[in-house]
C-alpha cells in the first residue's frame, strides 16, 4: 500500500499545490445519477485521496485553451482499491464527475498504474474523456523510482496544457515500450493511438487470412496485410539515437 505523503514528495509538487487529503466518497454520490456507477464506487474503490490541483494561480503556469482543448486546472487523485483490474472503469467514473483533466494513481493492493487521458471541450466548456492512458503496472516496491521519473520539474512548463500532455505522453511512451520494444523513442498519445489501430488491423487481417479459403482473396488479404505491417514498421522507426530493436511485424 503506497503512502499519499510519499507520492506527494515523489511527484515534486510545489507546496502551494499540496492538498493531501481524504476525499469522501459520498460527496461524489450527489453527482451520480447512476446507481449502478454508485454500486461500483462502493464496492469496489476503498478510499480516495486529492493530492494536489495545480491551476495558475498556485504554479503562475498559463492556462491553455482551444475550441477543442481547454486546461484552467489539472487535478491530482490518488485510490485504493478493494479489488484489481478495475483501474481504466475507476478513471472513468471520475473523469465523469471531476470538471478537470486529471491524473490517477491506482493502488491494486500490490501493484498500481498512472492513468491520464484525452479530453474534448464541449460547448458548456465540459470536458469530455474520448480515452483513457495508463502506464504499465508496476510493483509498488517500484513506486518511488517510477514516478519520479514523471516528477512536474522535469515537465514542460509553457502551459497547464503542456505540463498534462507531457505527464500523459509519459505514459503511453512507458506502455509502448512494453508493448513494442523498450527501444522505442518518445510516443505521443497520437502515435500511440496509430501504433494500437495498426496492430489491431494486422491481429484481424491475419486471423481473417488463416480463415480464407479462396486463394484469390487470400492473396490480396496479404498485400494488404503487408502494406499495414510496412506502415507499422515505418511508424516504429520514427524515433531519434540508437539502432531500432523493436518488435516487428
């Protein structure tokens, strides 16, 4: 079980930053109009924590906004879990319920995630979650070498925007990695988003080919097969220093 006051100092927040506070869970019940979103927080998240807001006013980071994007503050939460596997559902529900973008650790009991997502201004200036990031699992022995690997001073700072994509392209670097090779460069959300579809379309063009009987329609199930996998390969390469060892296709 991590300590909130530990993953405080890890994370480098400035102390004007700092909440470290327990987070009732009842006071998100007045907001849910789900019962079955109710029965899940009960029943499987044990406690919440805020462990920090970082907003203009308490970093003098510039907010950031767009007709599509829109950061005045970015949230900090901390759960322990009753049970695991449940971490993207638990981030869900919350990204729901909290205005902000927001970073979730999820405690597993033995193991936890980092969660980030992307998000889409709405017309009322709602912010919609369209998907959810998460790091690799890692033991919690791991915990204080893994985030401060994303501590804030090492985030760029030109906007509460810039500071957000840049803790989330931590982690879909960190999952890519473990996914395609630990060779892999930097990976933005973007090339991560490219890099699942491409996978998925080979996984699916290679189970329809084992299925195919017609020779005609195999072979050209396996041109295409081909162009996806040269496309995903390409995509692997784009990366700056060393020579690519990643998995290929």
């Amino acid at each position: 079980m991590l300590e909130t006051r530990n993953i405080i100092r890890w994370w480098g927040f400035p102390s004007a930053t700092i909440i470290n506070r327990n987070f009732p869970k009842t006071q998100l019940f007045a907001h849910m109009k789900n019962a079955k979103d109710k029965q899940f927080l009960t029943d499987v998240v044990q406690s919440i924590y805020m462990l920090a807001n970082l907003k203009t006013s308490n970093t003098h980071i510039p907010t950031y906004e767009s007709d599509q994007e829109l950061y005045t503050e970015i949230w900090f939460y901390y759960v322990r879990t009753k049970e695991t596997g449940k971490a993207n559902a638990i981030y869900k529900l919350l990204a729901s319920l909290i205005p902000y973008p927001i970073v979730l650790i999820v405690d597993n009991l033995d193991s936890f995630v980092i969660i980030t997502g992307r998000f889409e201004r709405q017309a009322d200036d709602y912010l919609k979650l369209i998907t959810v990031y998460s790091s690799p699992e890692y033991p919690n022995e791991q915990a204080k070498f893994e985030i401060e690997r994303t501590a804030l001073m090492s985030m760029p700072k030109q906007s509460l925007k810039t500071v957000y994509d840049g803790l989330r392209d931590e982690m879909t670097t960190r999952l890519a990695q473990n996914q395609y090779g630990k060779e892999l460069g930097k990976v933005t959300s973007e090339k991560k988003d490219l890099l699942d579809s491409l996978s998925s379309q080979i996984d699916r063009l290679k189970a329809q080919i084992g299925k195919e009987k017609q020779i005609n329609r195999r072979v050209e199930m396996q041109v295409e097969l081909q162009k996806v996998k040269n496309e995903f390969n390409d995509l692997i390469s784009e990366k700056e220093g060393s020579e690519n060892n990643e998995k290929e296709y």
